[in-house]
C-alpha cells in the first residue's frame, strides 16, 4: 500500500511539472519596442514571440519588472526570457540570445544650433554628456567612458529636456527611440543629430541558461532566418516605429 501511495505521489508532482512547463514568462521594460496594456505586454515583438512559441504549444505571460530586477530574475532563472534585450558578454554568462532580429543604431544628439565634427569618441572629450542609466552600448564607448564627462540620466524624457535647456553638449542614445520621444514632446526642432552614429547594437531575444524553454532557441533560430529572408521582420520593426511615433 505504501508502494502504491508512493507512485502516485510521483506521478501527481509528475504531471504538475508538465502542466507548470507549459507557460513562457517574459518581462521587458516599457519602450517603443514593447508597451504595457492591461498589465500584459503588447506590440509586434510580442505578437511575432506568441506566434512562435504557439507552434510550440507554449503559452506567453508577461510580468512587469524594473530592468535591474528583471535581469537579477533572468540570472535565477525565476524568468525564462527578455524579448528585447541586447547583448552584453557579461549577460552571455547567464542568458543564451538569439539570432539578431532589429538593428539599432545609436547616435550623438545635439542642442538645436550646436553641432560639432564627430568622427571618433575623442571627440567628446573636454563636453558635457548624457545618457540613459543602464544603457550598454558597447565595449569600445564602456572602456573610454572614464575619458567622458557624461551623467547617467533615468529617462529620455529628462535628457530631452536637458538637451533643449542647453544643459549639456550632447547625449548618447538608440536613434529610434529618442527619436520618437522627441516627436511625442514636440521636440524635434529643439535637438539635431550628428551624421556618424556612434555604434550600432542588434536586438535579440535572450533566455535565461536556467529556463526549460532554452532549448527552443535553434528552431527559433531557424523561424528568425526564415522572417528576416521573406521580408516580415522589417515589416514588423517598421510597424512598431510608426506605432510608436503615434502614442
């Protein structure tokens, strides 16, 4: 009898591993990328996950996290995945990425009226900069960064504001994204972008090396090439920018 009780105690916490497997938990911070609704994550970048993971008959739920505490939950495993994130050697010890699905260039952005030569980062030095906190935008800009004069600044709202007051030289941000906040403020005539972006980051689906649903990741992979080669991955970015630029 004890056997018997036994097996069936198995066989229950069995088949509640199974049941509790079948849902995908991601978190992202809100951007033009993705957008809260409903306390869910919404936009094409979210709708193109779903449809993936549904081949896979894995459902998608969303939590809202900080981006610090969203990446302390990838490093656990208490998320399975950021579907847009970019890479970051330090992150690649405990996430696995994705091909790139979006490129983002990143640019130096100017007080309407003062622009000035940029060629390399030297060019920066001896100016007062901005960026966002948290921004990773790559190893080269990360190891001159003690030659910069350069604030770390929570939104792009404030550093638009900053910018147009005239209470900096420049900022460092994703052109698409600042672009965009600009036009939502009104405040494209108060900033210019310099011609030479500073770098150019991929944007990638990452998983947590400690989530189940890792193993997925060459048959996305294989969907990915598949979308970027007929054209539907272009059409999905530029679909979320006109969003964006609509909100």
């Amino acid at each position: 009898m004890k056997n018997i009780l036994l097996y069936i105690c198995a066989l229950l916490l069995s088949i509640n591993t199974v049941y509790a497997g079948d849902t995908l938990t991601i978190s992202a911070p809100p951007s033009i990328w993705v957008q809260e609704r409903d306390d869910r994550l919404t936009g094409p970048i979210i709708d193109l996950l779903e449809k993936i993971f549904k081949e896979f008959d894995v459902k998608v739920t969303s939590i809202s996290l900080p981006w610090a505490r969203a990446i302390t939950h990838m490093r656990s495993g208490k998320l399975d995945m950021m579907p847009v994130i970019f890479y970051t050697e330090e992150r690649a010890h405990f996430m696995d990425f994705s091909i790139s699905y979006a490129e983002v260039p990143t640019s130096i952005f100017v007080p309407h009226g003062k622009t000035f030569s940029f060629t390399s980062l030297g060019d920066l030095v001896g100016k007062t900069g901005l960026m966002v906190q948290g921004d990773s935008i790559s190893p080269e800009f990360k190891a001159y960064e003690p030659e910069l004069n350069l604030f770390k600044i929570a939104q792009y709202k404030q550093i638009l504001r900053m910018l147009a007051a005239h209470r900096a030289d420049y900022a460092v941000a994703a052109q698409y994204g600042f672009i965009v906040e600009a036009k939502k403020m009104e405040y494209e005539t108060k900033i210019e972008m310099l011609p030479n972006p500073i770098a150019s980051r991929s944007l990638h689906f990452a998983f947590s090396k400690k989530s189940p649903y890792v193993k997925y990741l060459p048959e996305i992979n294989e969907r990915l090439q598949r979308l970027k080669a007929d054209g539907s991955i272009e059409n999905m970015v530029k679909k979320t920018l006109n969003q964006a630029a609509k909100r």
